[in-house]
C-alpha cells in the first residue's frame, strides 16, 4: 500500500473519527482501523450488509461450498485417531462467522466418523450477538446440541481437541511504519479540511520500538510495512483455550524473508469493496475491508512462546491435497457423475488451483501437549 492521496469521502464513521481526532489528536492506524473494521455502529463486520460471497466484497474457501470443510473434517478425524480416540474431543473455531465452517465439518464428521462425531463438541466464538443468532439459526436444527457460543476465545478452556482459524488474524489491526531519512515512523491518521489524512510520529510503544529495532535498517527510502500487535495476544489465548491438540492457522501470509524483503516496499495491507481493490483505507470506513497479510514467522515463534511445537507450514493448495487423498480415492473409485460429487470436485480444483485459492491462502498446523 502505496501512501495515498487524500480523496477520502464523508459518511457516518468518517464523521465519527474525525470528531474523535478533534477531541483528542491524531490517532494511530491501528485504532483507525480498529473501529473500520468493528465500531459497534458502523463496523465493516458488524453491520448486516453480505460481506462473503459474489455478493460481497470477498470470496472466502468457506464460502466456495462445503468441501473445504469436509477436507478440514477429514483431518481432525485423522487427529483424533491418532489422539487414540477420546472420548471427549473439542474443536474450537475463533472468527466461526455465522457458522458455515462448523456446520461443514460437523456434517462431515457425523458421515464419515459416527463415533467421532459422538466425541466432539465445537466452540464458536464471535463478539457480536448478531453473528450469535446468526450461527444459532444454521445450526440449532443439527447440530445445537455440540455447539457452544462465546464471545471471547479467553471464555473457553478445553482438555483436549483442536483450534482451527480460518482468515482471521489477517483482519487484526495493524501498526503501518515506514522509513524515511533513515529511521522508522509510526503512521497515524489526522484531520484537516474535514478530511482524514495521514501523519508521521516517532513510535513510543515498548513493543513497536523493539520490533522496529530487530528489523534494521537495510531498506530504501519510503519503504512501508505493518506490525500485527494482536498475533502475541492470540497465540497466547490459544495456548490457554487448547490445553492440548492441533492448532491450524489458515490465511493470507509470507515467511519473514518475504514479509520483509526490501523490494516488497508498499507493505502487504490491502483494502476492497466488490472484489475489487481501493487504493485508500481511508475511504469510506466501515464500507470497505482492510485486511493485512501474516507474518508466520513471526506466528510461529509466538505460539511456540506460548507452548505449541513442531511447525509445518504449507500452501493451501499442498495442504488440502495432502488431506483430501482418501476422499478422492474413495471419489475415483464411484462412478465420480453424482451431480452432489461432480461440485464438490470442482469446489476442490477452486480451493487448490494455483491461479485461484491454491497459493492465495497458507496453512500452518502446530501441536501442543500436555503439560506445555
């Protein structure tokens, strides 16, 4: 994300922060899209309008139809089996949406693993009551019984299981930070003009500084980039909820390597509205989406702080297929002209085509034990 020019537009969240910054001065990006994204009023995510979908802003693989959660079903199966088949086992799914994801796999494990399927008990966890009910409507008919709502991944505490997250972290708010004339900047965004605009400040934050430290100074003049304050925050939680299992992170991302490369100048922090993309974030806050890539490196060493061990990071692509051999064996081996298999194979060429979803999105599965 290049710095834009200012031709932000007034609407009721704009007016919102702007009075914000007049009551109190600039304010960092982060905060700004903090409320973009979730302002009780006017929040991208907490208003009513679709946001998933061809009717939407955005295509998620959730969204595509329910293969990949049957593939994601097939392996947590495989994950209690191998846990040697307890008989309590607890998926926990942070940013559950209104649902869809659990219902696929849910649906699947009762198919394919009746006795799994007696086993689990799968916790949603959302903020808002909206996505509440909106989760209660899918699933009260089927599978109400398993389910669980929370508003906070901090509420839940299991023995054992798995955490899934699907698209998440790359909508925690974001740091920007640039440098210029040899040193790093904090991006805030100001007002002037009736007008939101952005402003450079020196970082004071401990953790901001500190992390601005161990990246150096090895990078052309302008060059932009974020800091995910909410990946420790996470991982922790995660570490608390999940007293042992599986914990698979699927998103948006790079290693460090690439993250920061000097020639990936413009950062990862992309906004959209219909499927396409918009050059500033400042635009019409609370109407489009503000996503920022992952730093798995950076995920990697946070959950391992937090007590979660041997890594395995991979494309989407690479992941599903991988996970999905028995079940497109077992699709090889019908006659594969069912209209019901007929789109789901096509849903699986959507989620893995390298000109698709294949390379869009990246998984990492890490493990904890007890004890950790």
């Amino acid at each position: 994300m290049a710095t834009p020019a200012f031709t932000n537009k007034s609407n009721p969240l704009s007016e919102k922060i702007r009075f914000l910054i007049q009551q109190n001065g600039p304010i960092s990006f982060r905060d700004y899209m903090e409320m973009a994204l979730f302002d009780q009023e006017f929040g991208y995510y907490t208003s009513d309008t679709t946001r998933v979908g061809k009717d939407g802003d955005f295509i998620t693989s959730v969204s595509v139809g329910p293969c990949f959660g049957l593939i994601l079903a097939r392996r947590l199966i495989a994950f209690w089996e191998h846990s040697g088949k307890p008989g309590t086992f607890s998926i926990i799914e942070p940013g559950a949406h209104n649902g869809s994801l659990c219902a696929d796999i849910l649906g699947e494990i009762q198919t394919h693993c009746p006795e799994c399927f007696k086993a689990t008990r799968y916790h949603l966890v959302e903020p808002g009551e909206e996505m509440h009910k909106a989760q209660k409507d899918r699933l009260s008919d089927n599978f109400g019984a398993k389910c669980k709502m929370h508003h906070s991944l901090d509420e839940i505490r299991v023995d054992h299981g798995a955490l899934i997250s699907n698209e998440l972290i790359d909508a925690f708010p974001v740091e920007l930070i640039q440098f210029k004339d040899g040193d790093w900047s904090q991006i805030y965004v100001d007002e002037c003009d009736e007008e939101l605009k952005f402003t450079h400040q020196t970082p004071c934050d401990e953790a901001l500084v500190h992390f601005c430290r161990n990246l150096g100074d090895q990078f052309p003049d302008q060059y932009l980039t974020e800091y995910n304050p909410g990946i420790g925050s996470f991982a922790s939680e995660a570490s608390q909820a999940l007293g042992s299992g599986l914990m698979i992170t699927i998103d948006y991302g790079h290693e460090a390597k690439d993250y920061y490369h000097p020639s990936r100048s413009t950062g990862t922090l992309q906004t959209y509205y219909r499927h396409q993309k918009s050059d500033n974030p400042l635009d019409y806050p609370g109407e489009l989406d503000i996503t920022c890539h992952v730093d798995f490196s950076r995920l990697v060493e946070e959950a391992q702080s937090a007590g979660f061990s041997n890594p395995r990071l991979s494309s989407q692509s690479s992941y599903l297929t991988h996970n999905a051999k028995d079940w497109l064996v077992g699709m090889e081996a019908s006659s594969g002209q069912e209209q019901e298999s007929v789109a789901l194979l096509r849903q699986f060429q959507t989620l893995t085509h390298p000109a698709m979803l294949g390379t869009k999105f990246m998984v990492l599965e890490m493990t904890k034990t007890s004890g950790d």
